[in-house]
C-alpha cells in the first residue's frame, strides 16, 4: 500500500467515547491505522473500519520509559510512508500534556504532512461534566493547568507560586493519584492555607467515575480512603466549595465522597 505521507493528530477527548469530536469520529472512520494512548474505551472503534490496525503505545500513569517517545516518533514516520490513513490517538487533547507538540516537529522534520484535530481537554472537560466550573464571576477569574510529573521525585518545578496563592484562580493538575498529598503538602508550604478546598476526579465519564472533595489538609486522607483510581485530575480552588454546595442542595448531578 502507498504510504499517504500525513499523519492526523486526533484528540479523544476525556473519556466517554462519544465525547470524541464530529471530525474526530470522521477521521477516524478513514484510518488504515491508529496509534492510540492506554486509556482509549473500547466504544471508541465503533467509529472505525473493522479492519483497523491498532497500535498502543500507551504510557501508563507514572510510566515513561527512556526512549519510548522516540519510538513511538519513528512508527509514526514509518507508517506515514506505508499506509493512506494514520491517525495518533490521544487522550482529551492532543496538545495540553500530550506530547501533541513532540510528534507535530519530528514529523515536519521528516517532511511529513500532519493535521491536528483538537479533543476537548481532560482537565477543562472533566471537570465541565460535574457541573464544576473551574471559572466562576464570584470565585475564580483565572485557571492554571499543571503536570506533576514534571520531576521523578513528584516536586514541582517552575511554579509561579505567587499566582498561586493570590486567590481567585483556580489550580487544574493532571496526575497519578498517588501523588496528591505531596503535591497538597507543597501547596500549603508556598502560601495556600489548609482550608483551600480541594477535590479529585478520577475516569470522569467512564462507568467507574469517581470523585472526593475535601480541603488541602484532608485530600490526600479521603483520596486514599476512598480508593480512588489513577490518573485523575486535583482541582484546588473555592470554585471546589461553590461545586460541593451544588451538589448538596441538587441542583448539580454527581457524586461526592467528603473528606
């Protein structure tokens, strides 16, 4: 088969197959082959042709082995040069914590034509489908999306920790569960009070979805006594608070576990 020379970069958005985009689904139901992340629901192929080829070149939450991205650049490469289709799948968008920018140069450096077809992002979407706003006239004028994998040993690095503690924003991180009291410790150690009301979503629009609530001091408590799943999304902010009393008075769906 001649190869297309163009690869398209699609977002699956935060989870629920059908949350994917009308382009994305389209795209994908053209793909030759799809080289897709771990946490892809298995609806997802419904948009696609029976003969797909899948690849997972997943990374596990915590996992990223030396070397691994720049496999998953060459395949990408060699499979633009074989089949019409390729598409890379990714988890929410491709282009907030998902090596989107990687991918996009090593392919332009191989003269490979690439399209990016944009998902709704995991941290925004997550939290936009529990009714918590993470912007909110009365609460929050700003966001701030931030990894915490940015280091093996879980310290954040690069911070702009003034932000941070000058209220009114609210914090989006994007992380392995496990590392939620660490990451509540160096908060409170660079200005946010105890109290700061924090929660964690986990799979949100997947059948396991789960969610706990609680302060900067007690996260990491109900997070490990509710046995919540990784990876997940730690939201800190009074954006928390404003979702929480929602959810009691119901006029907002979902599930809360307190902390």
């Amino acid at each position: 088969m001649n190869g297309g020379m163009k690869v398209y970069i699609i977002g699956a958005g935060p989870g629920a197959a059908d949350l994917i985009t009308v382009r994305g689904s389209k795209v994908l139901g053209k793909a030759d082959i799809v080289f897709h992340d771990a946490l892809i629901p298995e609806e997802m192929w419904r948009w696609c042709r029976a003969d797909i080829l899948r690849v997972d070149v997943g990374k596990r939450c915590g996992e990223d082995r030396p070397g691994r991205q720049d496999t998953i650049h060459r395949e990408l490469v060699e499979a633009a040069r074989r089949y019409r289709t390729v598409v890379r799948l990714k988890g929410g968008d491709p282009c907030v914590f998902g090596r989107g920018g990687e991918e996009i140069a090593h392919l332009a450096a191989h003269g490979i034509e690439w399209e990016v077809v944009p998902g709704i992002s995991a941290g925004v979407g997550g939290a936009s489908l529990l009714g918590l706003p993470l912007t909110h006239r009365d609460h929050a004028s700003s966001v701030i999306l931030l990894t915490a994998s940015q280091a093996e040993s879980g310290t954040l690095v690069d911070i702009p920790w003034h932000l941070l503690s000058s209220g009114r924003i609210t914090i989006v991180f994007y992380l392995c569960m496990g590392k939620v009291g660490n990451l509540a410790q160096q908060l409170i150690r660079n200005g946010l009070a105890p109290a700061t009301p924090a929660a964690c979503l986990s799979r949100i629009s997947w059948p396991d979805q789960k969610t706990v609530s609680g302060t900067l001091a007690s996260i990491a408590s109900a997070v490990e006594a509710s046995k919540i799943m990784t990876p997940g999304l730690f939201i800190v902010g009074d954006v928390v608070a404003f979702w929480e009393k929602m959810g009691r008075i119901g006029k907002i769906q979902g599930a809360f576990a307190h902390g």
